[in-house]
C-alpha cells in the first residue's frame, strides 16, 4: 500500500461520504492534499414505535462499498478513519454483539430529563464536571433515559462504544474508545481527564461500560479477517482520528498561528475559538458554551447553534408536499425576498424536535407580534438571516469568555455552500469571513491519519496542507444600520 494515500468516512447527520487524500509534493517542493470523493450516500433518523434510530447497518454497509470502491480505483489507502456526529453509541453484549439499534440523538426519551439530572446532581457540579452546555441529547441523557425505562439493554450492555468507534469496531473487531467523542457524552471530566465513574454511579448508569479513551492520531488496528475476505481487500489499518466530525472539521480549518474563530457550518453550527485545554468558569456555564476536546491536544470553546437543520426540515417538509428545491435554489430565492420581515431565535428548544419545522418558525412569528413568512422564499430568508444574527451574538459571547477579539470568522462544512448565509454572516458580524474547505470533517479526518503515520509533524503543518491545498473564499463585510437593527431585535428575544 502506498503510505501516503488515506482514506476518510465523514458521517454526517444528513449524509455520509468516503474520501481519499493522497499527498503530492509538487516541483518546488511544496506538499498539498490532493482528495477525491468516492462514495456518498444518505443518512436519516428512521421512526420505529415512538423511538428514533440510526440504520447502522445501513451506514456500515455504505461504508464497506466506499472501502471495496477505494481499492477497485486503485487507491490502495494504507489507512482510513471514520468521523461522526457527536453523543450517540452502541451497545455490546457479552458476546460482543451489538444490542439493538442505537438511539438517534433527536429521540424524544430525553425530554425534560436536563431539569431531572439538574435536580440530582446540580447544574454547576454538572458543567464544572463535564464542561459541557446541558443539550438534552447529550449522552448522559440518553443513558439516564434508559435507566428510567428499565431498559433490559442497559442490563446486558458489557460495552458502550460511540457511534464511529462502532463502527471501527464492526470493520476491525477491534474495541476502542477516541476522545474526542469521549468529551461529548457529559460523563467524562475534563479537569480529571477521567471517566466520571461517581456521576453514573450517582445516576444508575453502569460505570464499567467505558473504555480508557486514546487520543486522535492513535491507530486502532487492521481490518478484520472477515471483512478482507467479504470484500477482497488486503489489511488496512483503523486510525483513531478526531472522530467527533467537528474536531476533525476544526482541525482542517486553514488558519494560521493567531487565535482564531471558526464556525463549523453543517446540520448543526457549531461556533467558537480553539483552546489549550477547558475553560469550566461560571460565565462559561452562563453563557451556554462547550469544551469539547480535538485533535493535537487542543479543547475547542464552543456554542452549538441549531443551524441548517431548521432549513433542512422546511425543505423536507416541502420535498414530501411534491414541491422540490434544491437548497442552493432556496438561496436564491431567500435572496430576492424582503429583507429583516421576521426573524426567529434559532436555539429555541421547539426547533430541536423533528418534524412541524413550518408551523413552528409560523408559532414562533406569532407569539413575537412578527407577520408570518408566506412562502419557501420568505421561511427561507427568515431562517438565513436569524442565523446570521445567532452567530454574531455566539462570536461575542466568545470574545466576551476569552477576552480576546478575533479578525474575522473561519466558516467550514457543507453550509458554506449557501453563499447568501456566508455573506449575511460577514454583515452581520461586521467582520471578514474566510469560507473553505466544504468537507472540513473529511479532511480533517485525513489530516489525523497523516499525523498518525508521521506525513505530518503536528497540527500546524497539517493546516498549512489545508491552506495550500484548498480555495478559500473572502467575504467583506456591508456594514449598513440594517443589520444592527435587526440584532437589537434579535437580542430583544432573550435567550443565552
Ligand atoms: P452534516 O454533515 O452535518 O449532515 P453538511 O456539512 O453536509 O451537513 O451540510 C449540509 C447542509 O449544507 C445542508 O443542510 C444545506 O443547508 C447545505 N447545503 C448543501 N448543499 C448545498 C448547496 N448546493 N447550496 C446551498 N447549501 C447547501
Ligand atoms: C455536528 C455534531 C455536533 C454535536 C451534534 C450531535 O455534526 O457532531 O458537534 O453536538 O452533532
């Protein structure tokens, strides 16, 4: 196998892909990250009864076809690396087999759970252990949820892997624990660095379902026999990387030396600044912002931003009606619409849940005394802009928490693709936005594996791969009193 060809799975909430990074050095010497798409497919929650799941298998599948395809193309990556959304896992049984379908984080076991763990344990004790903001999704909840409902799994479950650590797991036999996604399930303390085995304990949570975590950049092992055989494929190697998609987009964002701020921009928006390791202060807690661990030893300080998920459930809502549009189409629209008509506070828990997202945004105008969005265009411009507005007051909650100001705004992932929500976002925030790479996770992704085998000496030299490899857009800001109107508005509705 060629050692400096690799291989990324970046699972996504709405769709998954495989990528191959292969690593050039042109004729002046200079190295760049030549990646190639070769596989994508569909992801969707999936209603069984009145719980929401994952096809795990489903996605597995997908993945062993990426995998086959990445050799029958004569890639012949000698390692890969497998990157998801956040929070959510697996169970094993005695006999190593999974138990059941693991729970999509939309699940509506954890309603009204948050304001139950609070009353046990205590918000502050709660943040302080874990540094995170109380999402009801998180995987405290989930497992707590399980509890609560005497779930017979939780009794046989010998091991809980998260969700890419799964599926690692699935193509390699191999168990094991990254922590990044460790640091997304509430139950791991930053400040120890330790599984909290006091607060599962405390909860009814088995604690000796954790494995000890290891840190991205780590290589798990081969594929296993069976796989190799079932896809006629030699030994390739499982790396840990950044395996929370976030932490692998945030490692591919292409900055330089400075801090910097970064919005991941994708079925969440996730907005904040990278950190040497946790801020756990009180004004963090208030202000409603996570620590999650990434790549290279760094700890991002983040809000996380309900996002295109609010577009993405409109659209499928008119997808389902027969009226089909593309979202790049829905960006044109929203851009002739009227501008600042309504305007809604996209981290209002009624937009989390799935399904109703129209008549939603619709009670959310009415209850603020706003007219109601008419059309695709106007829902759309609605929702556009009312990001745009979150994101300014997340970027100076940031700068409030580290007293720091930063140039202008890093926006990565598959929502930059909306260059009407990259240009209200420069507008809005009146600063430079610096838009790319779209497959931030993917790239990220592959960037961990090239630390892993040593193609890269550490995070820096990965990013100026990224810099050198990748177009990066530039987006000045208009700065006219409209946009600060309208944030008076915005801030006017209250929230953290
Ligand atoms: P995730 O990985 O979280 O599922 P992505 O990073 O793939 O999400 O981003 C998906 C979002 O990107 C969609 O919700 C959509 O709003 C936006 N998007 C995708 N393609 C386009 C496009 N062609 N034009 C505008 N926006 C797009
Ligand atoms: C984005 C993301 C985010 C999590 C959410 C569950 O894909 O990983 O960081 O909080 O999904």
């Amino acid at each position: 196998a060629n050692q400096t060809t690799v291989l990324a799975f970046d699972l996504g909430a709405s769709s998954g892909r495989a990528l191959v990074g292969r690593l050039q050095t042109g004729e002046s010497g200079v190295r760049t990250l030549e990646v190639t798409e070769i596989h994508r497919f569909p992801n969707h929650a999936i209603q069984v009864g009145n719980h929401l799941h994952w096809d795990i298998l489903r996605l597995l599948h997908e993945m062993k076809k990426g995998i086959r395809t990445a050799f029958q193309l004569g890639y012949g990556p000698a390692t890969f690396g497998i990157d998801t959304w956040g929070v959510d896992f697996g169970l094993l049984d005695a006999n190593g087999e999974l138990i059941g379908n693991p729970y999509h984080y939309r699940d509506p076991q954890t309603e009204g759970l948050i304001e139950e763990v609070n009353a046990l344990v205590g918000k502050e004790k709660l943040f302080r252990e874990s540094g995170l903001q109380l999402m009801p999704f998180n995987t405290i909840y989930q497992l707590y949820a399980m509890r609560k409902a005497a779930s017979p799994k939780l009794d046989i479950a010998r091991t809980l892997l998260l969700t890419p650590d799964l599926l690692a797991y699935l193509l390699t036999g191999i168990r094991s624990c990254e922590f990044s996604m460790a640091t997304t399930t509430a139950l791991y303390d930053p400040g120890k660095q330790a599984w909290n085995k006091a607060l599962m304990e405390r909860l009814g949570i088995p604690s000796d379902l954790f494995l000890e975590p290891v840190h991205p950049g780590t290589i798990v092992g081969p594929l296993s026999a069976e796989v190799m055989a079932e896809l006629g494929v030699p030994a390739m190697q499982a790396v840990a990387v950044g395996t929370h998609d976030t932490e692998s987009a945030v490692a591919a964002v292409p900055a330089g030396d400075e801090p910097f701020a970064f919005l991941v921009c994708g079925t969440w928006s996730l907005l904040g600044t990278e950190m040497a390791g946790p801020l756990l202060t009180d004004e963090t807690l208030a202000l409603d912002f996570s620590n999650e661990g990434g790549v290279g030893g760094t700890y991002q300080l983040l809000k996380n931003i309900m996002g295109l998920w609010i577009l993405q459930e409109c659209k499928r809502e008119w997808d389902e009606q027969g009226r089909e549009i593309g979202f790049g189409e829905l960006a044109a629209m929203a851009e002739k619409a009227e501008p600042f008509r309504s305007l809604i506070h996209p981290d209002d828990p009624r937009f989390f849940g799935h399904g109703g997202m129209v008549d939603k945004i619709r009670a959310f105008c009415v209850e603020t005394g706003q007219p109601v969005p008419r059309d695709e265009a106007e829902f759309a411009r609605c929702i556009i802009e009312s990001l745009a507005l979150r994101y300014r007051q997340a970027l100076e909650q940031a700068e409030r928490l580290t007293g720091r100001v930063y140039a202008g705004l890093h926006m990565v992932g598959g929502g930059i693709q909306n260059t009407l929500l990259c240009r209200f976002t420069a507008n809005a925030i009146g600063k430079s936005v610096w838009a790319g790479p779209v497959e931030a996770s993917a790239i990220g992704n592959l960037l961990a594996q090239l630390l892993a085998t040593g193609e890269c000496r550490d995070l820096r030299e990965a990013r100026a791969l990224v810099a050198a490899s990748f177009p990066i857009d530039f987006y000045e800001p208009v700065v006219d009193a409209s946009w600060e109107n309208a944030y008076e508005k915005f801030v006017g509705f209250g929230r953290t």
